[in-house]
C-alpha cells in the first residue's frame, strides 16, 4: 500500500473492528494477528483496546474505562430489551454448559435450533412470568440476538433454523452478568 497518504497495510483491519467483530473466516484476520501491536497502538489513541480470542477465533475491539469508571463513547451503546436479554443470557448458559461437559465437547463450536432455543427459553422462565406473548414473539427476539452477531444461522429448513453459538457472547455477557441477570428476573417476577 501508499504509505505516503498514511494508508497502512493494517488498515482495513482497523475499520472491519471498529465496524465490529472480526472472526477467523474474515478476509483481514490475519492482519489483526500479524499487526496487533500496531492496530493497538493505533486505537488506544482513541480510548480503544484490541481483544484477540485465537483460540476461539475472533477479534474485537472495546473501551477503555478511564479512572472514574467512564469512556470516552466512540462505541455505541444499544438497548437490546429485555426479552432478547432472556434470549441472550440462555444462549449464554448453553454455550457454558457445553463448555463445561467434556463428553460433549467433540466439537468447539455450539449448534442449537431455533426449536431448542424456545424449549430451554421456557425452561428458564419463571413461573409467574407472562409467557404467552413472549412464546408468541420469541421468533423476533432470536433473529434480534443473530442481527447482534450473537448466532449465526447454519442452515434454514421448512420449521428449523440451525444457528451457531458465536463464542463472542461469552466476552460479552459475563458469568458475573449471568447471575445479576438471574437475581433481577427473580425480583422482577
């Protein structure tokens, strides 16, 4: 590349990250490997850091707290609701579950169907919750965690989606996040 317009090699790495996340199949994976160190010093100009997960093959960058706890807010902050919240703390559970079971783990990835994800969704709801509507828009609530890049569809069939666990989710929803979100569903109910 033209190094005289501050173009550099890297580059296109750097904005596949600041645009989210980067996994093993990305064109510019091996960019983000080769020049970690200079994609890092790059971004923590701007409050960022460089996550490499190459075991488990993706890359993302996130902010920096700052002593008082605060960022300087390049990276946006969605509300995801609180329905695809539920969906996305089971999402999380399974993946920690599989995981955790070493005679399942033939495989590194997860495979669930959206069926699957209803059954274990109603599973984990409480008693008194109101389950009806949410059973009815639970579709709506599972393609919001796969547009978040949480799931990644493998294959659709009449009925069934096949989705893929992205392992991104475990980095992003905490053991610690798991439990809160628990406690306050308890409380919530």
């Amino acid at each position: 590349m033209n190094e005289n317009n501050n173009i550099k090699t890297y580059s296109k790495a750097i904005v596949r990250l600041l645009k989210g996340t980067v996994g093993r199949s990305n064109p510019v994976w091996a960019d983000v490997i080769t020049y970690q160190d200079e994609i890092q010093d790059y971004i923590s100009i701007v409050g960022l850091e460089l996550i490499i997960k190459k075991d488990e093959g993706f890359a993302f960058v996130k902010q920096v707290e700052q002593e008082d706890g605060m960022t300087l807010n390049l990276v946006s902050r969605r509300q995801i609701g609180f329905e695809t919240s539920i969906v996305l703390v089971v999402l999380r559970q399974i993946l920690e579950e599989f995981d955790s079971n070493p005679t399942e783990t033939q495989s590194f990835e997860k495979f669930i169907t959206n069926t699957e994800i209803k059954e274990e969704v109603e599973l984990f709801l409480p008693e008194k919750y109101n389950k009806v509507k949410f059973i009815k828009e639970l579709d709506s609530y599972i393609n919001n965690a796969e547009k978040l890049g949480f799931l990644k569809e493998i294959k659709k069939m009449e009925n069934e989606t096949r989705y893929q666990i992205h392992r991104i989710i475990k980095e992003k929803i905490t053991l610690n996040d798991l439990q809160e979100f628990k406690n306050k569903l308890q409380e919530y109910v």
